[in-house]
C-alpha cells in the first residue's frame, strides 16, 4: 500500500514528465517554424545581447530558465 506521501511524488514526477515532453514537442514545431531570433518555445524574440552572447541559443532567458528549473528537479 502506498502512502499519500509516494503518491503525490509520482503524481509530480509524472506532469512534470508530460508538461517537458509538451515542451520539447513545442520546440521541435517551433524550431521547424521560426527563426533562430525567436524563442522556439514561447515565440518572443530572444534578446539581441542574448544572441550575441550564446549565438547557439534557441530559448529566452525566461523559457530557458523554467528548463533549467525542471532539468534540476530530474
């Protein structure tokens, strides 16, 4: 028997699962559609500094920030 504790965990573990695969999904559409100066999860424009700075970057800082958030929690 699990207790509310474990159940809750897995119920977090799995939307966080489904809202980073809903992300990488948007990206993949998002990369396919737009440019390298827009965000290709949330399709605001990436600051030109940004794009100076990390030329490879595909993420506003926003977006990119909320990955890196996810990514720590794994």
């Amino acid at each position: 028997m699990s207790d509310p504790v474990d159940y809750a965990t897995n119920e977090q573990a799995f939307a966080e699962a489904q809202i980073a695969a809903q992300l990488e999904e948007q990206r993949r559409a998002r990369e396919r559609d737009s440019g390298v100066t827009h965000c290709v999860d949330c399709d605001d424009e990436i600051l030109a500094k940004r794009r100076e700075l990390m030329p490879y970057a595909t993420r506003c800082v926003d977006c990119q920030s909320f990955v890196d958030r996810l990514d720590r929690r794994r």
